[in-house]
C-alpha cells in the first residue's frame, strides 16, 4: 500500500477540548504516525504519515475532532513521504 504525509493545520474551538489526546488514540487505531501540538493563536498543527487510506481517515476525523470540539476549518498540505516517526505523540513545544 502506497504511504503519505500530510500536514494539517485545524481552526476553531480545538484547544482546551482534549483535541491532541483525543487525536492520539484515533492515530494509534488508525497506525498513523507523527505529531500533534497546539499553536499560540489557538490552532493546532499536526504532521500524519502513514497507509494512504488511514491518512485520510485520520484527516477526516480531524475535521470534526471529539464531541468536545468545533472545528470551523482544516488547512492539509501534502508533502514527501519520509518514514521518520515510529510513533504517533503530542508535542509541547
């Protein structure tokens, strides 16, 4: 099966509803890999590899979020494939 990166950024009420954990579980039953973090002006960024099918999966459900979410609009940009997570985590940076 063929693999993919996206890059996504999320707009809408995403922080403070348990957004980056909630995407943690979903990615580790999908096996996808990467990161999730939420940025200064109240979006969250998130970089997904994996299968093509369960990238885009994730990418939907990212576009609702948990019950606890409104997400308003998804930002996702395809870039080259790298393989360089082994894991799906959260990123406080």
């Amino acid at each position: 099966m063929a693999k993919k990166r996206t890059h996504i950024y999320v707009s809408g009420r995403v922080q403070g509803v348990f957004y980056r954990q909630s995407t943690l579980k979903v990615a580790a039953d999908l096996e996808v890999t990467g990161w999730v973090k939420n940025l200064p002006d109240g979006r969250v960024e998130a970089v997904l590899e994996g299968d093509d099918d369960a990238v885009d999966t994730m990418i939907e459900w990212c576009k609702k979020g948990p019950t606890t979410a409104n997400v308003r609009s998804l930002e996702k940009y395809e870039e080259e494939y790298k393989g360089e997570f082994e894991k799906f985590r959260v990123k406080y940076d």
